[in-house]
C-alpha cells in the first residue's frame, strides 16, 4: 500500500497499556509510506521502550524537551514544523487533559500547542476514565478546536466491546480524512 507516500507523521506515544500496540501502527505507516518520527511521554516509556521505536521507525526517538544536546538537534519547533499530521495514539486521560488546557510541561505537549499541522488522537484509557464528565468535556474542547478523534470507536474501545478491529480503524480513519 502506498497511500502515505511521502507524508510525515510525527507520532506521539503516551503512557497506556496500549502503547505496545504503537510498535505495529508505525509498521503499518511505514508499509504504507510514510516517513515517522516518534515523540514518547515519561510514562510511555514504562510501557514500550524507545529503543523499539526507534528500530522500527528508523529514527532516534524524541523524548525530552530540556535536553539541550536533543534541541541542538531536531527539536520541538523542528519537530513542530516537520509534521505533516500529529498522530497521538493511544492518548491517555491525563494527555488529552493537559493538551485542552494548552500544556506545554513536557515534549509532545510542546509540539501540540507550537505545531501548525492537522492533529489526530485514539483516546484509550478504562472505562472510568471514559466517562468521567472531565474526560468528556476536555474531548469537546478538542474536537472544537479541529482535533480528529472518533468518539464511537473511542467509547467501545473504552468498554472493551472490541479492542485490535477498534484500534486499528481509529487510527486509519483519522489518517485517511486528512491526507485524501
Ligand atoms: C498499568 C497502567 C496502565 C495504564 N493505562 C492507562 C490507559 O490505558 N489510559 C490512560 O489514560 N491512563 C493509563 N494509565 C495512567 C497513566 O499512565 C498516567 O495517567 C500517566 O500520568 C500518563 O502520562 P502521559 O499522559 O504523560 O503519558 C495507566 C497506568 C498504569 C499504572
């Protein structure tokens, strides 16, 4: 498949369960194409490691915004500005809460709020969190501010009527309304 010829996805891995499944989304968009740099939270890397990532990638990944030897390189404004979609999956509760509210404390969410390219997010997390009214009201403001998400898959994934079908089509659907 090469529907992502070309395209430049930075993609941004938060600290859920299902960030092992970020290993297999960036074959996918790899097979499909695209080039990937990946940005990892402090707590993701507790779930997969960025040695795996970055294998997978094939490039370093990102994972810290006070480093001055990484911001002499590709840092957050260069990461910022090569994006061609900001892909955050899975995005964790605490994630979506600090980006509503503009955040900036760590790498991703300094590139979310610097960055001028579409953003796209798989909101996974148990079923509490879910629907927590905090949860839900930070989702809306996302979404009024032009942030790609699917709300249903989110929701069945969340209750667990589905898991890798869910997964997978949350994160295409997304990737295929922006780049076509
Ligand atoms: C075993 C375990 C699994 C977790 N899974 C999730 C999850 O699926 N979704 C979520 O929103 N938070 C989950 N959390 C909580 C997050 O790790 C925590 O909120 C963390 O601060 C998220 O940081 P980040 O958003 O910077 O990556 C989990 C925590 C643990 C200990």
């Amino acid at each position: 498949m090469s529907s992502l010829t070309s395209k430049r996805i930075l993609l941004g891995v938060t600290g859920g369960i299902a960030a092992y499944k970020s290993a297999e989304l960036i074959r996918r968009l790899r097979d499909a194409g695209a080039e990937v740099q990946v940005v990892m939270t402090t707590a993701a890397q507790e779930f997969i490691t960025p040695l795996t990532l970055q294998a997978l990638s094939g490039n370093l990944v990102h994972t810290d915004l006070l480093d001055p030897k990484a911001e002499a390189g590709m840092g957050h404004i260069q990461l910022a500005r090569w994006a061609d979609l900001l892909l955050v999956a899975p995005a964790t509760a605490d994630f979506i809460a600090r980006v509503s509210q503009g955040m900036a404390n760590d790498l991703l969410t300094s590139i979310c709020l610097a960055t001028s390219a579409p953003m796209a997010i798989a909101p996974a997390m148990n079923q509490g969190m879910w629907h927590k009214g905090a949860t839900q009201d930070n989702l809306d403001v996302l979404q009024n501010r032009g942030v790609f998400m699917d709300l249903i898959q989110a929701h069945k994934l969340a209750v667990k009527l589905v898991w890798d079908e869910c997964w997978m089509w949350m994160i295409w659907s997304p990737l295929l309304r922006i780049c076509f």
